[in-house]
C-alpha cells in the first residue's frame, strides 16, 4: 500500500449514501479516486447503523466509519434549491456519482440524476436498488434479509429441523456496493473512451441469486430445489447429505473428504488423510471400500457416506484445530477452521500479507488495525487507510473549490 | 444494437472453478473476446461438478459450468506439453489482459508468471485470483469456497446459536470476490487506458470476502465484544424473523424496524392484542405467535398484503421460483442459451443494467475445445499446417 501513485487518481466522485453506496465509495477511495460524501447536516444516518463503537466524545457506527475511510463529506440539505446548487456544482465536475435506495427514493435519485445528467453528459450516474430499475416492483419495501430471501439464498441455508437462517450480516447489500463499483468502473471506462456517460443500476436480488452458483441450473437440469442445510447438507446437486462442518477438540472446521465433486484436489487430500489417521493407527477397511472421490462419487449411497464419515468424524473430533489446521498446510488436506472474528484478527497468512492495516484516527481516538488491503497492484497500489470524515469536515474545502471553477469558466 | 464497454477487449483466460470465470464472464458478455484456455488434459474442475444433463456427469453437461462461460470461446492445449509456449506465447502477444486462479506457482512453472508475460507483452494486465493469495504461509494450501468462506468468518456469522455453525449455500468466497476481482481489474485498465502502463493485480478470495465482516472486526477491536451467529435475530429490529406457510416448505421472511412497521404487521396479520402481549414477553414468544398467525396462510399472499402495507416481507424462495419470479422476467435477467449437447438452459446475466451500453450474453458456454480452430486461426493467423503439426505433436486437443 502506498500514497503515491494510484490507479483513479484524478477521478471524482460524489456519495449519497447509505450502506452500500458507501461501499462501492470505499472500494473507489482505496483505488485512489476523490469521494465526496453529501451528507444532510449532522450527518447521514447510517453514521447511528448498529453496531455502535465508543469513540471521543460518543458513539459512532462501526460499519459506517469502515465503509467512509479516506472520504471527504460535505455537508447540504437537498430538500432546499441552495443544497441543490451544492449538488449541481459538484456534480459538475464528478465523474461517477453513486447512490443506494436505503438513502433515497427513487423520485429523489432521478430528481438528482436529471440535474447531474444535464450538468454534465459524461457522468457516470451508478445506483443500487433492491430490484434494479424500471418495473412495477420499484417500490416494494426490502431489506437486507428479504433480499437474502429473494434471491433464493435463504432458503437454502440452516438446518432441516428449523426455519431457514439468515446469513448474520448484510451480505446482500455489501456486495451490491462492491458491484457497484465495477459497474461504475465499467461505465466510466467507456466514459473515458467515448465521452459517453450512463445511469447503471444494480439489483441487491440480482448480487444474491450470484450467490448461488447452481441453483437455477439444477432446477432446470434436474427439477430439484436443494434443501436447505447447515452443518450437514446435500451439496452441489449431490442425491446424499454430506458433513460439511466437523466438530473438533476445541471449535469446528469445514471439510470435505469423500463424495460429491472436487477433482484431483480432493483425491490427493483424501491420500494425506488417511495417511494421517494410519499414523494414528485408524486403518478402517470402510476408509479404501471404494474409489470415494473417483466414479460413482456423486452416487454414492446415504448408508456408506455415513459409516465411511462416522470413522473420519471421530477422528478429527481427536484432534484441536491447531493441529488440523497446521497438518491440513503442510499436507494440503482440503480443510480449513471455521474462524471467530478473533481468529480473523490473528491469522498467519494476513499477517504474511500485510492484510490489515493500522488506521490512525485521531480525531475519533481510534488506533485499530482494519481489512483494508484488499488487492495487490504492482504499479498503483491501493491507499493506506485514512480516517472517515466528520459529517462538513470538508464543505468550505468545496464551496472555494466550486467559485474557482465558476470563475475560471 | 450498441457494442459493447469491452468491444475490441481481448482476454486470455486460464481462469478455473467458479471466482475466476465469473469474474471473466463480466468482460465476455460485455464484448470483450475471451479465449478461454483449458489444459485438456487437466479441464476446468468445475466441468466435473453437478447438476449434469440427464444426471449424467460428461465434461461438456455441467450446467455448475456453463453459468459462468457465456460469450467466450474455448481453446483446448497441452499445458504440461514443454512446447506450450508456441501457442501461449502469440496468444499473450495477441491480448490486453492475461487472467489465471490457479493455485499459485502453476503460471511460473508454465513460463507465464507476471515478469514473463510482460517480456511478451510490456502493456498487458495481468490478473491472478486465489484463495489464500500468491504469498504467505497458505498460499498453496488447496481449498474451495466453503473453506475460503470459514476462514473470512461468513459460517461464525450463520447459523442458531444453540447449534453447531451453519454452510451458507455455495461456495461463497467465489460469489464475494468476483466483484473485487473485477473492481481492480477495472480501475487497472482505466489506469492503463491513460497512461500505457499495464500491470499485475494480486487477490486472495479469503481477503476479499472478509469484507464483509469488517464492521464486526472494529467492533470488536474497540468494545471487545464478538458478535455471534444469532439465527434470524437482528440487533436493533422490533421483530425480525422466517415464518412457516402453507405448502411444502413455504417460509416468509417479515421484519419491522419501526413502530409504523409495527402497527401495519399487527393490523394485517389480524390479532393486534395477541401480538402486543407477546412482543412484552419477548422474540421467542413473539416468533411463536407469528408463526402461528402465518401457518395456515399462503405465503405468496401474506407477502404481498404485508407489502402493500409497507411491511418488509419475502417469501423465501426456491430456485423454481426465481425461474418464474415478476420481478426477474420484468428485468429480463435470463437469457435462453442452445449448446450442442445440453439444449437450451437459461443463463443468468449480470446484476447491473447499463443504460446505453447493453450486456448481452452472445452464446452458450464452449464444449471442451470448441474453438481451438477458430481462434488458432481467426485470431492468431496460424495456417492450417501449422496446426495440423502442432495436433502432430500432441499440443492441441
């Protein structure tokens, strides 16, 4: 990571946002572009998101100070026409501006878009809707968790015995932000080669159903709708449950040992399993019965998947995930622990790879060390976190900036 | 029709499994020209994972990897034959971007790591996804998305607290890292585009889907507190849970962040009184009496009486139903796609809708090898004896 030369250096863009229009700012920042938050004065109200993290002189929320670092905000209120040439001025000068729904209503977007759009034909207007855009569902209430479900993720997750679960944090709405910011990317690429700017929306429902990988597939191919599973379930179209999740001695790890797909990568991690359970003495007769990962692997039947994998089970349930984990490296047994956010924080391979980096806040009195090294570029390495901004911190920064350009036209 | 954003885009992709190709489907369906290479020797793994055709595996019948290679062309080579290079080599001079996901080492091995494909091509771009990432202790350690997903914390985050963690569906690091992938290959041809400096771009899936937990890493760095796994629970909301309908496992999702919310799901669901008392009592009473109003009910129905009431509601749906969901037809997300040995399957499209620059998913997935001729040929300007010879030697399949 470095302050020098970054890939969007020049590039402007304007914020309005809530959680995912703040994401897809974020990934722009860190790629070096300028982003600009307009925020009502006070404040957006995703700065109150839950959860809320004690900082100097109160509280503020933790997703919102992650997803705002490197920002600058600018205060306007867009209810009045003194906001809007606020607006008009910046956008004026933008190259991409973003927006989500959990921020504005559609009204207020294509209010703002048309003003941008006229301002400045080259602008990237980039928006994350629940739906996307354009027809009668427009205005349907959505959330997080009732776009987990629409996009047929939910249903497909938890166990048997109990209603389908939830993934605990806003995946939808996460990765509806970091999709943003390529289709803006995209979009603006084209801008720069073609002088073209253009509205892209992107659909929360439609990032979800992304998340799925097979499911419209094998209903089609198969009319099956997969049951939903937790620790245990039929994968990838599999006729048979498989363990997915492994007690062990102290926590959990996720393995797949037999059945179910997997290539070469699967059969030599089988190989290096039962060479570990051998070194232990455990050379069960039901462990080499078959070719588990060979032909026939996808129809193997429930009865011998659960004695081959009652053997495996107890096994691992001897072992702690340290040693799992450090034999699993050395072996390349295709296993991993299920990590805590602790474990996340304290994991080798980030620290090897200067994953986190340390956020010096003063204003906020926050020294912590962040996920903020998301990509490796040789020649335009992404930006060292800087802090999130104080709603204005920045407003007369850009009220001078916008009569400069006034006057220079 | 408009072209386009990657008209003109030429990309030699050895991406595999699932992160890496949906990354490079963005480029195909937006225009570019994507070669697809495959080691015929060694295919595409994921060509060997379900649902198959007839529910017989084949290597051309995996619908797991047709969805993730519309509009590009495949090319089948030797890749452990020691002449690869003869192939590889114009086809790098030919490309903007070079794209691979293997386990890292494989391009280096082969001659094609970064410092090398530069000496081909001084402006090419140079993508490389794997889970762990190219350096470090894991960097070669194998894995898939349910294991990349484990290591980014999304299994701590899933599941009933009273139970074991929960595998959310799929291989979800492959479905997070994608729109990273793509965000940086983007922003290193925009940079590219205006300056001529090409470059190699570098990511671990692991690093890209602990993104999302990164608020929960603040959290609990500043307050000390670990959040947890909490079944459909949510801090903050008045009610927040996955009801039981009629019918065979028909679930609705309802939830109310605000005392309007509120009001309207106590109206709508008919038992006002019932509801406030056992919101007194607490969630597990109030699931309760939800679920108890929601049983006999359709969830279809109750989903759009809840709306229009302003209530957030879903049904949970199937994947049966995203095929005939309003919403995605209206948005034409599908599109039809014939392939020679699996018919016409529906493919997804993308989750953006460019306004001027249409994406449009031109052909159905290739078979093994269905366009080595082609692009040998059309794109390479190899003569025929030239390829007849390098069949001759085993280097085209």
């Amino acid at each position: 990571m470095s302050d020098g030369k970054v890939a969007l250096s020049g590039v402007r863009v304007i914020e309005i946002s809530a959680l995912s229009g703040a994401v897809c700012g974020r990934a722009l920042a860190d790629l070096g572009a300028e982003v600009i938050k307009l925020e009502p004065e006070g404040g957006e109200p995703a700065r109150r998101d839950l959860p809320l993290i004690p900082i100097e002189g109160g509280e503020e929320s933790a997703s919102w100070i992650v997803f705002n670092l490197g920002k600058s905000s600018v205060t306007a209120d867009l209810a009045t026409d003194a906001g809007l040439a606020v607006f008009e001025a910046l956008a004026r000068t933008a190259d991409i501006v973003v927006t989500d729904f959990q921020r504005m209503s559609l009204e207020e977007m294509d209010r703002l878009a048309a003003i941008a759009r006229a301002a400045n034909p080259a602008v990237v207007w980039a928006e994350i809707l629940p739906f996307g855009r354009g027809h009668a569902y427009d205005h349907t209430p959505a959330t997080d968790t009732t776009l987990q479900a629409l996009g047929g993720h939910l249903y497909q997750n938890g166990d048997v015995d109990r209603p389908p679960v939830r993934i605990g944090v806003p995946v939808g709405l996460i990765q509806a932000g970091a999709e943003a910011s390529n289709a803006a990317l995209m979009a603006y690429y084209h801008a720069l080669r073609t002088g073209e700017g253009q509205r892209v929306d992107v659909s929360v429902q439609e990032c979800v159903i992304w998340t799925l990988l097979n499911t419209t597939m094998a209903w089609q191919i198969l009319q099956l709708n997969e049951l939903r599973g937790g620790a245990i379930r039929k994968e990838r179209a599999n006729q048979f449950f498989t363990r997915l999740v492994w007690p062990c001695k102290d926590g959990f790890v996720v393995f797949g040992p037999v059945g179910g797909g997997g290539g070469s990568a699967r059969i030599k991690s089988y190989d290096a399993l039962l060479k570990w359970m051998a070194e232990d003495g455990i050379t069960d007769d039901i462990l080499t019965s078959r070719d588990w990962n060979g032909d026939g692997q996808f129809f193997i039947s429930q009865e011998d998947y659960d004695t081959v994998t009652d053997v495996i089970k107890r096994f691992i349930e001897t072992k702690t995930l340290e040693e799992l984990t450090t034999r699993a490296v050395a072996e390349r047994i295709l296993l991993a622990p299920i990590n805590s956010l602790g474990d996340i924080l304290v994991n080798p391979q980030h620290a090897a790879r200067d994953y986190f980096q340390v956020l010096e806040d003063p204003l906020r009195k926050l020294s912590v060390k962040l996920p903020t090294n998301w990509a490796r570029m040789s020649e335009t390495p992404l930006r060292a976190p800087r802090p999130a901004p104080k709603a204005g911190a920045h407003t007369a920064t850009y009220a001078i900036n916008a009569q400069q350009t006034e006057s220079a036209k | 029709m408009s072209k386009g954003i990657f008209d003109g885009l030429k990309v030699c992709d050895f991406m595999w499994a699932a992160a890496g190709p949906i990354t490079t489907k963005q480029l195909s369906d937006n225009g570019a020209t994507v070669v697809k290479v495959e080691s015929f020797k060694h295919p595409d793994s994921i060509r060997l994972g379900g649902p198959f055709i007839d529910n017989k595996p084949g290597i051309n019948r995996s619908g797991f990897f047709a969805d993730f290679h519309s509009s590009k062309l495949g090319m089948a080579v030797d890749m452990s034959h020691e002449d690869r290079l003869d192939i590889i080599r114009p086809l790098v001079e030919w490309a903007d971007i070079v794209a691979d996901s293997f386990r890292p080492g494989t391009m280096q091995k082969w001659g094609l790591g970064y410092e090398d494909l530069k000496k081909i091509n001084p402006r090419i771009i140079v993508l490389s996804s794997s889970l762990h990432g190219a350096t470090g202790p894991w960097s070669r350690h194998p894995g898939y998305g349910a294991q990349g997903a484990a290591l980014a914390g999304i299994q701590h985050m899933t599941g009933w607290s009273d139970r074991p963690p929960a595998t959310p569906k799929g291989a979800y690091s492959d479905s997070v890292s994608p729109r990273y992938s793509l965000t940086a290959l983007m922003a290193a041809l925009i940079h590219r585009e205006r300056t001529g400096e090409g470059q190699f771009v570098e990511l671990a899936q692991i690093e890209a889907t602990v993104q999302l937990v990164a608020p929960q890493l603040l959290d609990l760095q500043v307050t000390g507190h670990e959040a947890q796994r909490s079944g459909n629970r949510k801090d903050g909301a008045i009610q927040h849970g996955v009801y039981r309908c009629t019918g065979d496992e028909r679930w609705i999702v309802i939830e109310c962040e605000t005392e309007i919310q509120w009001r309207a799901l106590r109206e709508t669901l008919g038992a006002p009184e019932r509801l406030d008392t056992a919101r007194t009592i607490g969630p597990d009473s109030l699931d309760e009496a939800i679920a108890a109003l929601t049983a006999p009910q359709d969830a279809f129905e109750l989903s759009e009486r809840l709306r229009a009431a302003g209530v957030p509601a879903a049904v949970a749906y199937k994947g049966s139903d995203l095929l005939e969901d309003p919403i995605l037809e209206a948005r034409d997300h599908f599109w039809p796609l014939h392939h020679e040995e699996m018919g016409t399957l529906k493919y997804n499209g993308p989750a953006y809708r460019f306004e001027k620059t249409p994406t449009v998913l031109r052909s159905a997935s290739p078979r093994l090898g269905e366009h080595t001729e082609h692009v040998m040929t059309d794109l390479l300007g190899f003569s025929e004896a030239d390829i007849a010879g390098f069949r001759d030697r085993g280097l085209l399949g």
